[in-house]
C-alpha cells in the first residue's frame, strides 16, 4: 500500500508539472497575467517547475516561479531554498541588479544558513561579471572588490573562499590596468605631470599587480622628460631591483645610459620613499 501511494503521489507530481508546461508559449507570462492559478500547485511542484526553466536556459522565468514559491509558501523550506535560486536564475539572465537584490535577501534573512556564502558570492559576481572593459567606469570593479572580500573574510572556509581570492587579484590587477591606460593616454601627449600622477598611483597602491614594472618605467621615461633625473635614476633603482629579469628594465636601463645616468636612487622624491620600504626594508 505505502509503495502504492508513493507512485500515485509520483505520478500526481508529473502531472501536475505537466499542466504547467502545457501552456502555450510561456506559463511565466500567462501566470503574471492571472491565466494560471498558482495556487493549485505545491511548492515543490513549482519549484520543480523553476528548474524546468532552468533547464531551458529561461532564467528569467525560472526566477519568476521560485518568486511565487516566496509568495504562496513564505514559511516553507521551499521558498529559503527558492530565494537562493531567483538569485542564480536571474545571473543566468545577465539580470544583475535583480540577482543581486535576491542574494541580499539571502543573506538578510539567512545570514547563518550554509548557502550564505553561496549568495554572497552570488551578489560579487553580480558586480564582477560586469567588468569586462578597462575603459568601463570603475565604481563597479569597487564594488566587486567590497563583495569579494567579504566572501574572503566572512567566509574564509567555504568553498567559494579560493575562487573569490583569484577574482580579487583579477579586479585589482583591472584597476592598474585602468591607471596605466590613463597614465599613458597623457604620456603620448606629452602631459607628464598628469602621467607621473597615474603611474604613481600604481606603484604606490598597486604594487602587488603585475603593471609595476612598467609604471615604473613610464617613470623614468616620464621624469627623463622633465630633466629631473634624480627621481629618474630612483625609479630605476627600484625597477632594477624588483624586475630585472623584465623588457621595462632592460629599456630603462638603455635610455638612463644614452644620457649617462645609473639607476641608484637619489634625492628626496615620494620614490625615495618607495625605494626604503621595497629596497632597503625600512617602513619608519
């Protein structure tokens, strides 16, 4: 009898899945609209129903009968588990400000629940998916860098820990990218005291991506063209230090010689500075 009933239920769970698939183009729309009653059907059935979307790569819709679970089932185990899958299904959608919204949520309410960590990296990448570009605005590579880290220090032990460590580096390292882009821009057009501004934001702030070598260099080159060849020599010091073995040395190298200069570090510039602490190892 129990075996029987287990496939009557079965069976009634296809069906019902079934009627919700039969509607003509989409059952999301005819639902928005009322056509469907919702009611009808279970948690679970919707729920399935959300996967079935899934499955179709219909994000969008597959968010829309996870959102009712939260609707018709509010206390239920279903609508926990259906807030976690709106977030996924509308970043399957490229609808980040809505996945987003759906992984705050989340979090919000289920701050302690072991798909926490899962939202919260959920809500970073809705920020880091989006950087594409380096000449983008980079208020969304802040952001991503804000959510990242939290995955990092909230949840250091969760599985998605390591891969939000790798992300991180990736979005700083974009932001020097923008710096040098700009730094450079300025460079081409003789605007040195623009450029010197950008490629010391690099060394200074970034020096753990892989552009320092070259804002180094741009250093020299820059300063080269101010006649200000102490801070040149300096720039040249550090590069010669950390990056020999790079092409940003050997150039700098050719084009301090050509005017019978040696990379050591003189004066009392903000790359002396730079030099005690990366060089010498004094940081007072």
């Amino acid at each position: 009898m129990t075996g029987f009933g287990a496939r009557i239920r079965f069976v009634g769970s296809v069906l019902a899945i079934a009627t919700l698939a039969a509607c003509a183009t989409s059952t999301a729309e005819k639902a928005r609209r009322g056509d469907v009653a919702m009611e009808q059907f279970t948690a679970e059935q919707i729920y399935q129903r959300g996967e079935y979307e899934l499955a179709r790569n219909k994000g969008e819709d597959a968010a829309f009968f996870f959102s009712e679970i939260e609707r018709l089932y509010p206390y239920s185990e279903w609508a926990k588990r259906s807030v976690i899958m709106q977030a996924f299904s509308y970043h399957q959608d490229k609808m980040y400000p809505e996945s987003r919204a759906a992984a705050q949520r989340y979090i919000d309410f289920y701050p302690a629940d072991e798909d926490a960590a899962y939202a919260q990296y959920l809500l970073a990448l809705s920020y880091y998916d989006q950087i594409d570009e380096v000449g983008r605005d980079q208020g969304l590579t802040f952001q991503a860098l804000q959510e990242l880290r939290k995955v990092i220090e909230v949840y250091p032990d969760s599985e998605y820990a390591r891969s939000a460590i790798l992300k991180f580096d990736l979005a700083f390292d974009h932001l020097a990218s923008k710096e040098m882009e700009v730094g450079r821009y300025y460079l081409r057009r003789d605007h040195y005291a623009a450029a010197i501004k950008r490629f010391r934001v690099v060394v200074e702030d970034f020096q753990t991506t892989t552009h320092t070598a070259e804002a180094l260099h741009r250093l020299v080159e820059a300063y080269l063209a101010l006649g200000l060849t102490n801070e040149a020599q300096t720039a040249g010091a550090i590069l010669g230090h950390n990056f020999q073995s790079t092409e940003w040395y050997e150039d700098s190298y050719r084009l301090l010689a050509q005017q019978g200069l040696e990379m050591k570090a003189e004066g009392s510039s903000w790359l002396n500075q730079v030099y005690r602490q990366t060089v010498q190892g004094k940081w007072l």
